[in-house]
C-alpha cells in the first residue's frame, strides 16, 4: 500500500469541506470528547466530502464507528489499540494505522500487522503534551529499517521547511496538524504542502 506523502489531520468534517477539494488526497479525522451521534455525523459529511474528491479518509480512534459509517481506514493510537478489537476491524476490510512513540511501542505495533505505522513528535509540538521527547530525524531512519516495507508516517511539528529532512530519512507521508489549522491562511499553507510534497507523490 502507498500512502500520499502529504497526510492532513484535522478536528471536523467542516476543515474537510474547507481543505480537500484543494488536492489533499489523505486526510484523517481526529476528533475527540464528542458524542457518538455528533460524531457520526461529522464521519458521515466528512466520508461524502472525501468521496467526491476522491481522498482517502481515516478514523482516528472510534473504529466501531468507522466500521458502523462503512469506511474503510482507521488509526489507534496505543492505548486504543489494547482495547480496540482489531480481528473485528480486519474482519471489516478496515485497514489499520496506528501511533508509536517508543521501541515498545513499535513492537506491539508490528505485531497487530498493520497497514502503517506513524512515529512522533519529530519534533517539539504545540498540539498535546507529550510525555515522549522529540525524536529527531534520526529515529525516522531507525524506525523505516525497522519496519522494512511498511509505510512509515512522521508526525509531530512538521512545517513545510522540515519536509525534505523528513523525507530523506525514510519517511513515507508526513502527518500536519497545526501548521496548517492554526496558519493565517490554511488554504495557502495547505497548497504550500501540496507543492512541497509533490517531489514523493
């Protein structure tokens, strides 16, 4: 499986409707604290947005939702994988993307057999407290060794000018949150990310 080198991850169906129909062909939905009917409907108008634009949309934790809505990736992060049912994911057709922070992490992560693994912060982000100090661009090469073909996504204070460092280390997408939802002007910095990621496309 190939993954777009430019991984959007935004909070609402209504970012998707703002941002896809530029170009963005992966894009995950990452909203949390909500109540399952708000959440189903914000899967629901994120799916019809991303079908029409034909980009690939991933659920960020709720899988039996994502199972439910009929979509076709989720991501877990640890802590949702130990109690998420993953037979009943596979049994669904739902592929499987999940978070990894450490070497633990990375071998409870290879041995669910997913369809990616993501490795973070790269570097310092203003998203979350993390418990996890930045990785650097080095454990991005230790990481794709590791994993061997399968797809590799940094995540954590990527910016446009930090993408060819990323890439070059193995790097198969690069995951953006707030340097673009928290731009000035998302539509022009997502266009930059587009631009900046099509050498990988």
């Amino acid at each position: 499986m190939k993954l777009d080198p430019f991984y959007l991850i935004v909070d609402s169906a209504a970012w998707i409707e703002r941002l896809v129909p530029l170009g963005v062909k992966l894009v995950q939905l990452r909203v949390k604290d909500t109540p399952d009917e708000v959440l189903r409907a914000e899967i629901r108008a994120a799916r019809v947005t991303c079908e029409r634009h034909h980009c690939q949309l991933i659920v960020n934790d709720h899988w039996q939702l994502a199972i439910d809505e009929g979509c076709d990736f989720v991501h877990l992060g640890q802590e949702d994988l130990a109690e998420a049912d993953v037979g009943a994911i596979r049994r669904a057709g739902l592929r499987l993307g999940l978070s990894t922070h450490d070497h633990l992490e990375l071998e409870t992560a290879l041995a669910a057999e997913p369809d990616y693994v993501a490795l973070g912060p790269v570097y310092p982000t203003v998203l979350k407290a993390m418990k996890w100090a930045p990785q650097g661009l080095d454990r991005i090469a230790e990481w794709k060794r590791r994993a061997g073909e399968l797809p590799l996504v940094a995540i954590g204070g990527l910016t446009v000018e930090r993408i060819p460092g990323v890439f070059a280390q193995g790097a198969d997408s690069a995951a953006v949150v707030t340097d673009i939802t928290r731009n000035a002007d998302p539509e022009a910095r997502t266009r930059e990310w587009l631009a900046a990621t099509a050498l990988w496309r």
